[in-house]
C-alpha cells in the first residue's frame, strides 16, 4: 500500500471513489492470460471475483483454493490480494508457476461492499452487514442447509447473498467430492494486543488469581511458556473451578507466573513493532493449516512476531464461521483455514484523529500493513504450492 491509498482509506466522505478505483484495478488484470474477472452485483454493493485457471473442467480438475477477504473492517486480504495480482502483471511472480492444469484459484477480495462503503460508529467501523449482522456467520447455513446451530437471529435472516456467490462458484466442483476444496480466509484482529495489554497490567497484580476469559489469553501464556522453557509440571495448565465457569486459571506456583510475567514483558518488547498473526484451523484442517503456518512463518520470521505455535484450534466456538464449515459438511475434502493478524482499522474514526495529531502516524502505519500484505502474499504463494 502507498501513502496516497492509505490517505484514501481515511478520507470517508469519498471512499466510493476508492471502491470503484479498486474494482477498476481488478477489472484490468482480465487482460492475463488465464485470469477471469466477474463481478456480482448485490443489494450492497458489487462484489469482485477473480478466477486464475487454465481448466475448468470438473472432470479434469483435482485442486481448487479459495481466498476470502474483507468480510469485515479489515483490509489485508484486499489489498494483499491486489498486490499479489500486481505482482503477476508486473512479473514479479511469474504466472507460469502458479497456474496449474488440475488447479483453480478464486480470489474474493472484498466480501462486504458495504461495510467498506459505509463505516460508521454504529457499525464498528464496516464491520457488519447492512441488517447488522455478521457475514462470518453465515458459511455453515450457506454450504449446509440442515445446519441449525447459529446464533438465533441468523436463523431468522435469510442466507447472506454474500457467501451464496462463492457457494455457487464452487457448486459444481462441490458436487465431485475427489476435487479438494482449500478455502483461506484472511481476517484482523485487535485482541492480541489487547490482551497482551492486559496481562502486563494485571497478571502480576492478581497472580493465581487472575481469570483467563478467553483461549487467545490462554495462548498468550502457553507461548511464553514454551519459548522460554519455563518448568511446569501441574496439569491441565488451565482449569476451572466450577465446569459452568466461564473462565480459567493457570495451575502454576506464584514464584512460576512471577517468571511468566517477566519473560512476557521482555517478550512484548522485543516483538512490538513486529507484526502479531496466528493461522487458524478445525480438526479438518489441521494437518494441512499447520504445514501452511510452518512454511510462512519460516519465511517471515524477522516481520512477525515470535510464536511457538503459528497456528491455533478454532474449535472452541461453533457459530457458523468459515474455518469451522468444514466440520459440518458431511462432504469429503473440504479444508478451510484463517489467517488473523493485527487490526489496523478497528476504529476508523479514532485512526482518522491520530493521522492528524501524530507525525509519524504514516510511516509507521504504512510500515505495519505493509507487513500484513507481504503476509497474505507469502500465504498464497505457498498455499498455491502445497496439496
């Protein structure tokens, strides 16, 4: 991204200009060889599709890898999408490796027009829908009409025209269950640093006492843990004290979460101007997502932050979301996968203010998500490769 489009990004009242000079941009790359550009027009908004393929033929096709972005207030998968378009029109990755006979690549890049339309503080900054509603809820009823365990309110919607798109782009390559199906959905997230925040400011503090909410705390710990090599040896690590708890504390001796606590502020430190990610996965995809957070990580390693652990179980909340569609699907060969890293826009409105107040605030924003478009890139081009 250069200053000019992050200027853009900012610039609310004119952000159709951006929208229809980002759809414009992916319109041209129909001019490759072997590259389709469709564009769906909804009641909020057109959404962009861009296929690379040299065979659609289901009978000849064995691979088919789908890349979803800006489903909410979140733009690395747009704009990590459009470089890696860039890349390929300007040669910079050469279309020779990435188009295979047996393989077909969809890229969604901008799922929801109208939250990147419209941000307001009533919707989070474009993270909903226009009725309000989340757009990663609708996957599991989009692919499996007899899926009934979303939240009640999405029950009562009818099915996002959104994730309909990409159900019927993959219907007939659906329908012949030897085709693998890889689905990666980019998203951002502010919890990692919210937490990481929180921990330094109250894990000494309240020691054993302190009350893990959610996994991403849990898994905040258990890094530093196994980075520094930490001894501990009481299981489970975590635990409740009642099953009908809705939180956790650590099984640690006071003078162990004493050496936790420093080795995670030496630890936040060093990685801070890094940028924080994690891949995440069902029982599905497992096997598959953690050999894909190896090899980016292995090739990031200097941009990112340290992990132990690249990529994470989704299991934990079953409501509807794209990772955990695969699990629901009585389908064979259904494989799909998400990639979180730092939240740029969570409030659009207080990024606005700090570009005016703060000198450095180009700069240093540029130099973050530019770090998560080299991510998304690097996720494609090895996700392209690996089967």
């Amino acid at each position: 991204m250069n200053l000019e489009t992050l200027k853009e990004l900012l610039d609310l009242p004119n952000r159709t200009k951006l929208y229809e000079k980002i759809l414009t941009q992916f319109k041209k790359f129909s001019k490759l060889d072997n590259l389709d550009y469709l564009e769906f027009e909804t009641s909020e908004g057109k959404v962009p599709i861009i296929i690379i393929s040299k065979e659609l033929d289901p009978n000849k096709v064995k691979f088919v890898k789908v890349f979803v972005g800006a489903q909410h207030n979140e733009y690395n998968g747009l704009f990590g999408i459009l470089e890696f378009l860039n890349m390929i029109e300007t040669s910079k990755i050469s279309i020779n490796e990435i188009i295979l006979n047996f393989q077909i690549l969809i890229f969604a890049p901008l799922m929801n027009p109208y939250g990147f339309l419209y941000p307001k503080k009533e919707n989070k900054s474009g993270y909903f829908l226009k009725n309000g509603t989340n757009l990663n809820r609708y996957w599991q009823r989009t692919f499996i009409p007899e899926y009934n365990k979303e939240e009640i309110h999405l029950n009562q919607s009818e099915i996002a025209e959104h994730t309909r798109i990409i159900k019927n782009l993959l219907e007939k390559f659906w329908e012949k269950e030897d085709i693998s199906i890889y689905i990666l959905d980019f998203h951002e997230t502010s919890l990692f640093k919210r937490f990481s925040i929180d921990l330094i400011e109250k894990l000494n503090k309240n020691s054993i006492t302190y009350k893990f909410s959610h996994w991403l705390e849990e898994a905040i710990v258990y890094n530093i843990i196994k980075l520094y090599k930490i001894p501990h040896f009481r299981k489970p690590l975590f635990y409740k004290y009642k099953p009908n708890t809705n939180h956790t504390h650590i099984n640690l001796t006071t003078k162990q979460l004493d050496m936790v606590y420093e080795r995670l502020k030496e630890y936040i430190a060093n990685n801070n101007k890094k940028l924080s990610f994690y891949f995440c996965y069902s029982n599905r995809s497992k096997k598959y997502c953690m050999e894909l957070a190896q090899k980016v990580y292995g090739k990031l390693k200097e941009l990112l932050w340290e992990t132990y652990f690249p990529a994470f179980n989704h299991q934990y909340q079953d409501h509807g979301c794209l990772v955990n569609m695969n699990e629901a699907t009585k389908r064979k060969n259904v494989y799909s996968m998400e990639l979180e890293s730092e939240k740029h826009f969570f409030n659009i409105f207080e990024e606005i203010e700090k570009s005016k107040k703060d000198i450095n605030y180009f700069e240093e924003k540029l130099k973050k998500v530019n770090t998560s478009i080299i991510l998304v890139i690097e996720s494609i081009k090895e996700m392209i490769k690996l089967y």
